[in-house]
C-alpha cells in the first residue's frame, strides 16, 4: 500500500528542506560506515568494532504500513498488546447460526452442535460483544460469514450429529442462504427454517457504532470442508462450486453493506494455493490465477466482490522430525525458526521443507502472491487471516513473530491476524508490544515504512519507521537471531539530527519489554547497540 498523497507530501518537503539527491557511497572493508550517506549533512562516523551495519535511510522505500496487520484471533491481551484488528474465526464458524450462536466446530470437537460461543439466544451476541471490544481499544473487527448449505440449529450436544438419524440435516441444521429476498426484520424469526447472511451483515450494520470497521470473511478454510466439516459438506470443494459461493456470498454481503470489506477464499496450505489441494476440477490449473481472474470478471460492471485475496499460512519446515511450527524449543528447531520467516520475502533463501521442494525454488511468498494479483486482478489487498511460527512461550517463537510484524509492514501486506497455537503465547504478544506499546504507555513503531538494510540478514533484520507527518518520531526494531550477543553499527540518514536513543529489549525467559540505559551518539546519527543473543530490541532515537 502506498502512501496517501497527502502523507508523500508532507514527508518529501520536510526531507527536501535538508536532503540532497545525491548520495555517494562510503563503507571500508570492515562494513563500519553507512552504505549511503548524504553529500555534505553527515560526516562519517567510526562505531568502533560491530558485528553488523543497520543503515536507515528515511528518504528511501517510503510506504504507508496498514494498520490492520496487527492483528490476532479474538482480544488476547487487548489492553497490554493493543492490536489493531481482531478476527472471529476458525472451524467453528463454518457453520455458525448467527440467530441463535449455535455452532459445530466439526471434527475440532466430535461434529458437535453446542453453544460454545455462547450460551445466549441473543442474535450475533458473541460478534457484536467483540465489536463493542475492539473499537474500545480502536481495532477493526474481522468476521467470519458460513457459505455452506447448513448451519446449526441447536445447542444440544450429545456428540457427532449424523447419529442423530438420517434426517440429521433437517433435525439439526437449518439451510444457509446467501440472500433473503425479502425485507429485513429488526429480529430474526427462530421458529423458520433458514438462516439468511445478507439479513446477518445488515444487522451488523445496524448494532454497530458508525465509525466501527467491521470486515467480513468468507468462511474458513474450504478446502477441508469435506474432513472438518463432513458433516455438511462431505464432499471435496471444487474450483466451480467455491468461486460459486464465494460470488453468491459476497454480491450479497455488499448488497447489504455496500462500504464492507470482504476476504476470500480464505484457504490455507502450499497444495490448496497451487490447486485447491488436487480438486476434482484442477485440470493443472493454477487455483490463485483462477480465483483473480473469476473475481476481475465479476466486477466487469464496476462493483469489487472480493477486496482481499486471503491466506493461511504455518511454516511447514521440519527439524529432526518436528515442526517449527509448533512448540519444540531445541537449539536445532530455535536455529531454522528465526530463519523460517526469510520465505516470506527473501528470494535467496532456501528452508528445508516440502513446501521449498514442492515450489522448486524458493519460495517468496508475499512477492508470488502479489505478482499474481498485479498479473490478474490488480488492486485486490493482500490478507493472511491466520499465522502463526510457534512456541508462543519462548523467546525464538517471540522473534519469529517480530521479523514477521516487520515484513509484513515494510512488503505491503494490508491485513493480518495471529492465530494462538498454545494457551500460553507470552513471547508472541510481548512481539507485538515491541510494535504496538514497547513502553507500556502506548508508544508505538510508526504508520510508515522506511529503509532498513542489515548488512547480514542471517544474523540480524532491522525494520524502520516514521510516524507519518512527524519528522523526529523515528523507530527502528532490531532483531538478533543468533544464540551469541551482536553489536549493530546503526546510521541514520535523516534530516533530524539526533543525541541519544532509548532502548527496549525482549530476550531471556521474561516475556517483557525492558527499558534499557539510553544509547548516545558516536557521531552525527550513528548509534552503537548491543542486541542480546536471541532478542529483540526498539531503538528510539531522541534529539535529547
């Protein structure tokens, strides 16, 4: 995404009162000064001995971060974290009875019909509660809309449903309609037959404060329909039948709420991103390249259907027979960990993984993706609605999730979500306080990308930013992920001359954000910061 005019404008005046075009080169065989430094404003400084150069320019890669990539499933920690989006989702939404908050999560819990989400009657209580919470906090609010054929009917429980008789779907399930066709009413009739999801989003839009954002996603995950869910959809998606659904849906979402946001196809895994995981009507097609082009061609009139093409994704990289992704913490796993999220972006870089075997290249996923939506669909947003590189209770799962926050922000991702993989994500919620309230009282890593390059990526990433229209509020996040300390040589190209820098520093067993004795200058801009082995650190630059 990028910046708003308005934004461009003011950052480009304030640069030109102070900044040169030109730039010449300046670095000696030890890498101990900046790649670039503007002709005659800054002198070149000698940090003394580092392990690493972080050269920040606030001239270069100027781009708006979204505020919605901070997001995470429901409102863990909502007050501390501060995340800017929350996410109703997962298997049990797929056949949510928003009348009522029945629900069957499928096979995640014996294809049961209960009252999980709530125990109350109260039309959308559970949605319209998360709403109420997220804009408390000013987040946006994700929701998940079934476009299966059946939705739940009760709470009754008593295990799987289908031994409930051969007439289960009727007994127990109410059929799932994407439009109405006939006026809404200000409670839904219990006693009908049907569930309408046109009449669920004007509800929403009725029970919600106007300036909420509310966005909605269509269902969860279909392509395991027929195993998750094989109790109203036992069969195998197709291309046809989920761009059907995913069409009828959200013409009807719009219809109802012509400014709502919607995601789709909401699927997750390298098979199902190439095609549909072997759907019976693949034909070797590429399901991404087909789903743009279905969703171009439907808005052929002027009306976008689907404004974000959305994805899962969990590493899938296995060490010694377990997977990064899940809460293994041995030095061999904690070693491809913090590297793992490199194949998001970085074209160079190999993981050991069927995914990297499968793809037989690297695979640079944010980079295919969107050199898919240019290709097909331009100006479609780009969501991963679900994420997540484990061990949430460690600080390897901690700097996996920082390095993540920080691609997403600086390559453009609009919309992104966490999804707990464990009841304890301490590390993970301190990463993102490292951007979203790294001391505490709200302070956080601004709304625009700059510059950032690490001279070594293996060892250490560093991600940049301004806050937008205001030139000293820089911010830089520097991660070591090596097991042995770093010292960062860090040069600052910006107008704004700066004295000292504030610290905050994740690392060790504490999932804290620790305030750290301030850093002075070793000359004009250029700092010299000790990072911890395995840590994240917030460098704040302060002209005091």
């Amino acid at each position: 995404m990028r910046l708003p005019l308005s934004v461009c404008v003011g950052i480009a005046a304030c640069l030109a009162t102070a900044c040169s075009e030109s730039v010449r080169s300046a670095r000696d065989d030890s890498m101990l000064t900046p790649s670039a430094l503007l002709d005659g404003q800054i002198p070149i400084s000698d940090p003394g001995a580092v392990d690493v150069t972080v050269d920040v320019r606030t001239d270069a890669d100027v781009r708006a971060i979204s505020p919605l990539i901070y997001g995470t499933s429901g409102t863990i920690d909502l007050d501390k974290t501060r995340q800017t989006l929350v996410r109703a989702g997962g298997n049990r939404y797929t056949a949510y009875n928003w009348e009522n908050n029945a629900s069957n999560a499928g096979s995640d819990y014996q294809f049961q019909n209960d009252g999980q989400l709530s125990d109350s009657n109260e039309p959308a209580k559970p949605l319209l509660d998360l709403v109420q919470q997220a804009n408390l906090h000013g987040a946006a609010t994700l929701v998940t809309v079934p476009i299966v054929d059946y939705v739940a009917a009760d709470k009754l429980g008593g295990g799987d449903v289908r031994n409930s008789g051969a007439s289960y779907l009727q007994a127990r399930f109410k059929r799932n309609r994407p439009d109405k066709g006939a006026p809404f009413v200000k409670q839904p009739d219990p006693n009908d037959p049907f569930v309408y999801q046109d009449e669920f989003v004007s509800f929403m839009r009725r029970r919600t404060p106007p300036k909420s954002r509310v966005l909605f996603s269509l269902d969860n995950e279909p392509e395991d329909w027929s195993t998750v869910h094989a109790e109203v959809h036992p069969r195998p998606v197709t291309y046809a039948e989920l761009w059907d659904r995913n069409y009828r849906f959200a013409r009807a979402i719009k219809r109802a709420w012509p400014a709502a946001e919607v995601l789709g196809p909401t699927v997750y895994g390298w098979s199902v991103f190439q095609q549909l995981q072997n759907a019976p009507d693949a034909h070797d097609r590429d399901f991404f390249d087909f789903y743009l082009d279905a969703a171009k061609t439907a808005a052929a009139g002027g009306k976008r259907l689907i404004d974000y093409l959305d994805v899962h994704w969990y590493p899938e990289v296995t060490v010694n027979g377990a997977r990064i992704g899940e809460t293994a913490t041995t030095p061999e796993v904690v070693a491809a960990r913090v590297q793992a999220p490199r194949s998001l972006w970085d074209s160079s870089y190999d993981e050991s993984s069927w995914v990297r075997e499968a793809a037989g290249e690297p695979i640079d996923l944010i980079h295919r993706l969107t050199s898919k939506i240019d290709a097909h669909y331009p100006g479609t947003k780009l969501a991963f609605s679900e994420w997540n590189y484990g061990a949430g209770n460690h600080i390897s799962g901690a700097i996996a999730t920082a390095d993540t926050l920080g691609i997403f922000g600086r390559e453009g991702v609009t919309l992104a979500s966490l999804w707990p993989l464990s009841t304890n994500e301490a590390f993970t919620l301190a990463a993102f306080r490292a951007f979203r309230n790294y001391d505490g009282k709200g302070a956080a890593f601004g709304d625009v990308s700059i510059r950032a390059t690490s001279s070594d990526v293996t060892q250490v990433t560093a991600y940049a930013s301004l806050k937008a229209g205001v030139a000293d509020q820089l911010c830089v996040i520097a991660i070591n992920k090596s097991s042995t300390p770093k010292v960062i040589g860090l040069f600052v190209v910006h107008p704004v001359t700066f004295k000292s820098a504030h610290i905050y520093e994740l690392s060790g067993t504490a999932p804290e954000l620790v305030p750290k004795t301030d850093v002075p200058t070793r000359g004009s801009n250029m700092f010299r910061v000790a990072l911890p082995g395995y840590s994240v650190s917030v460098v704040v630059p302060t002209k005091s």
